[in-house]
C-alpha cells in the first residue's frame, strides 16, 4: 500500500510513520509534505497512491484548499487535534477522522474502514461515505441554538441571554461564564457540552480553557509559536491564547 503523509509537523508524522510501520510492514510511506503548496505540486505529478493521511492545518492553511486547487484521486484519513472539522472532512474524500494524539487501536481500526470502503463497487463506497456524514451530522449539529441559561444566583434562580455572555471558561473542571457587566455564574454543563449549544457565527472555541463572544474580542497579539493572545472585556484573569493550529480559523472567523 503506498500512502502520502501530508503533515507539519516533524513528530506527529513521525509518529505516524511508526504506528503504520508497526501495524502492517508492508505499508509505504513514499512522500510527505507539509503545507498545501508543497502538497498541490506533489499531487499533480499523479503519483500512484493508495490512501492520504491529511493533516487539516497546515503551514500555510487548512488542506481543504488542496481540493480547491488539484485532484486528490485517493482516499483520505484526516488528522487533526479538532474535531469541529468532521463534517467538512467527509464531503472531500475522506473514509475516517482521527483526533491527534493518534492511538494505535483507532489507527487500526480506520485501515480496517479503509479497507472495507474500497472493496464494494464506487456507488456502495459513496452511500459508506454519506451514511458517515449524516451520522457525525446528526451527532454534532443542534436543532437550535440556545439563547439564554438560567443560573442559580444566592436564593434565587436567573435568566441570562446568551447575548449577554462575553465568555464562557473552565476553572477545575467547573464551567463558568462571564457577562458584559462583569458578572460571574457557573453552569452545570462541560465546555464541550456548551460549545454543541451556541452559534458558531458569535462565540469560539479560543482553548479548552476559553469560548469567546466575537462582541468580547477588543485586541489580538500575535504571540509565540505563532499563537494569538486576546484581549478581551472584560478581561479575564489568565491569558487568553489561540493555538497555532487554529490562528487561521479564528482570524477567518472574526473577519467574516
């Protein structure tokens, strides 16, 4: 099986050279590349391959913009340490969605999905493919965005807009959220909970630590290893930091 790796990052397809090697020998890694540009010009050489492991963001962007720019004949294994980026991932080639760190027994069972997707004839492999999509759809999209939460204030109970929220954030596995005016509450539901409940046009996922209403960004910092630091307001009691792997997103989403 020849695979192309398309990764940024040296340990990760290291890493992922070594799980391959360990689960089948006769696996080939015969190329790795590292940003879309790199893997556009790669592709239109038509190397003869049977399956991609395609990291989402890359040095100089996200690499559905290979799609955009060449043919990618082969099947897809996307990686990636998000997993908002499921459902446009299975409408580009791809048979499964592994979350960095990439554990062995997933990796495992996504050759196996490869291999039972490329056996039937194209229109079966294509149902398997839109089966997924409706499945992870299903899964992660919300009938309707949740615009208020009611919290428990001393003796009594309160409705607050979700409109008024600047930022939702975790301190010792307890949610909190803070509101324009500078008040404080806690909720009783997970970050990963709260993000499936909010509209992603007004509030991201900056950290596991920090989900920010757009209204609430007043600065960004460009910051080490490519990070960005918010500030915001009001402002919170800890840095703010969006990793490199997702800078682009959030620019992206706060210029829209």
């Amino acid at each position: 099986m020849n695979v192309l790796i398309i990764e940024d990052e040296d340990l990760a397809a290291l890493r992922l050279t070594k799980l391959l090697a360990e689960i089948n020998p006769q696996i080939r890694i015969i190329h790795t590349t590292s940003s879309v540009e790199a893997s556009v010009d790669y592709l239109q050489t038509k190397p003869a391959l049977d399956l991609i492991f395609m990291d989402i963001e890359l040095a100089d962007g996200q690499s559905f913009e290979i799609f955009e720019q060449t043919v990618v004949a082969a099947p897809v294994i996307f990686t990636t340490s998000y997993d908002e980026y499921a459902i446009k991932a299975f409408k580009v080639n791809s048979i499964d969605y592994l979350l960095k760190p990439i554990k062995q027994p997933e990796l495992v069972a996504s050759l196996q999905k490869f291999q039972q997707l490329t056996q039937p004839a194209p229109a079966l492999q294509h149902e398997a493919i839109d089966a997924l999509v409706d499945q992870l759809r299903r899964q992660t999209l919300p009938a309707e965005y949740r615009r208020r939460f009611l919290v428990r204030h001393l003796s009594q109970w309160l409705p607050v807009e979700v409109s008024e929220i600047a930022y939702f954030h975790s301190e010792e596995r307890v949610t909190l959220f803070r509101t324009f005016k500078g008040q404080k509450f806690s909720l009783d539901y997970t970050m990963d909970q709260v993000i499936d409940m909010l509209d992603p046009n007004l509030f991201f996922r900056a950290s596991r630590q920090f989900i920010v209403n757009i209204q609430a960004v007043q600065q960004i910092h460009p910051y080490i290893n490519n990070k960005l630091k918010l500030t915001l307001n009001p402002a919170p009691d800890e840095d703010v930091l969006v990793s490199r792997e997702r800078a682009t997103e959030f620019k992206n989403w706060m210029g829209k």
